[in-house]
C-alpha cells in the first residue's frame, strides 16, 4: 500500500538576519491511509514547523513530501491551495471561528470556499453534528459558545468536505479535561467511522497515547516512534 504522506531527509531552515535558526533536521518518516498518529514533543521540538509543512502552508528548505502521491515541491501556490482544500482538514488550538457568523454557517462556509463539486451534503452534515454534539448549537455564534463547543465546531468544519487527512495542531490545549476527552474520542471516531487519515501534534503525551503510532520529536528530529493505544487495540482485534 503506498503511503499517503511520506516525508523524506526533510529540513526548515529560518533566517534573522545572518543567523540561521534550522528548526527540521533530516526528518524522514511515512503515513499508511487511515492511520493515526500523534506527533509528541516539548516547546522547541519542530512539532509545528512540521505541521505546517505537512499542510502546505510553508515550503521545507530540503527534503521533499510527497501527499497522496503528489510531491509538494513540485506545485505553485495555487495548486498547492487547490490540493490543501481538496484533501487536507485543519483543526488548530485556536478556533479560528469568524465571529459574526452562526456556527452552522461556519461551517458550510468552509464548504463553500473549498472549491467542492456538487451541493453540500445536508446528511452528511447532520450526521457530522450529531456526533460532534452541536445539533442543538448551530444557530449560535462563537460567542455564545463554551470552548468545547467551539472547538466541535471548528472540527465539523475540517470534517465537512471529507478530506483524506486531518492535521490537527494541539487540539486540545485550550481545553478542560473534560472537553479534552470529548475531542480526543471524536478525532477517533473520525478515523475509524470516515476512515481519515489523521496526524495529532501535541506536547501531552497522555493524550498522544490514543493513536495507532507515535512519533517523538526533539531539537528539530526524531528521536524515536512506537505504537500507540491504537494500534494495540487493532491488534487485539
């Protein structure tokens, strides 16, 4: 089976001035379709550089990735938005909701702006936010909404043009343990009921626990990968 993400000798180097901050040291690793893994590691690590990588969002300085087949390096900019929208869901620590919009309308905006062929699917809609629990909350605005809610919301919006990967950025950081959990088992049933691809950066590694593989990282590489919770449970299967 190929890889659906297949990251090869990759490295990000960032400039002040005349100094050279490298932030990815020759990271190499591959992604099987449906996997989950949680990408864990302190402040510092490269967790984030790499996932804006992954997602398109910055060019690598060497090494290249490959999604879906596709080398990165090998798009311009608008075909590079152009496969983000057709295959990649982001959810971030930060919302990101637009605040004069209902929830509902978030999310079918992201539907709209994602360049989809044919209508939005109102099932598939229905269904996404009723297992999110927000059927009930979608005439409301990010405001009006707990932090748990809203980060429901910004899932449903990842989710709702059913991309082949899911890049979730510290999902849970700004959430009680609670709603922690919450989010966490849903990242999980998107995986295993839409069988999305789903890669989880995190600095909790109680939380990166739930996946099928861990990666670590420190000081710009990886320093080690293992199966998670996941993965076991699969095998028990």
């Amino acid at each position: 089976m190929q890889p659906i993400i297949c990251a090869e000798h990759l490295g990000k180097t960032y400039r002040s001035g005349k100094i050279e901050v490298p932030a990815l040291r020759d990271v190499t690793f591959s992604v099987e379709p449906g996997q989950f893994v949680s990408i864990v590691g302190p402040s510092g690590s490269g967790k984030s550089t790499l996932f804006y990588l992954l997602g398109g969002l910055t060019r690598a300085t060497s090494g290249k990735i490959v999604i879906d087949g596709v080398d990165f390096a090998s798009l311009n900019d608008a075909e590079r938005t152009k496969m983000r929208k057709s295959k990649i869901g982001f959810i971030f620590q930060k919302f990101n909701l637009l605040p004069t919009l209902s929830a509902g309308a978030n999310i079918e905006i992201a539907y709209e702006i994602s360049g989809q062929s044919g209508p939005l699917d109102k099932a598939y809609l229905n269904h996404l936010v009723e297992i999110l629990g927000i059927s009930g909350r979608l005439d409301h605005r990010p405001s009006e909404l707990s932090g748990g809610e809203q980060q429901r919301v910004a899932i449903a919006r990842a989710l709702i043009t059913r991309p082949s990967i899911v890049l979730a950025d510290e999902p849970t950081g700004n959430l009680d343990t609670y709603n922690s959990d919450a989010v966490l088992e849903m990242l999980q049933r998107s995986n295993r009921e839409f069988k999305q691809t789903v890669l989880m950066i995190t600095h909790n590694p109680e939380a990166a626990t739930i996946a099928d593989r861990i990666l670590h990282m420190r000081d710009g590489g990886i320093t080690g990968i293992e199966e998670g919770k996941g993965a076991i449970a699969a095998h028990s299967w």
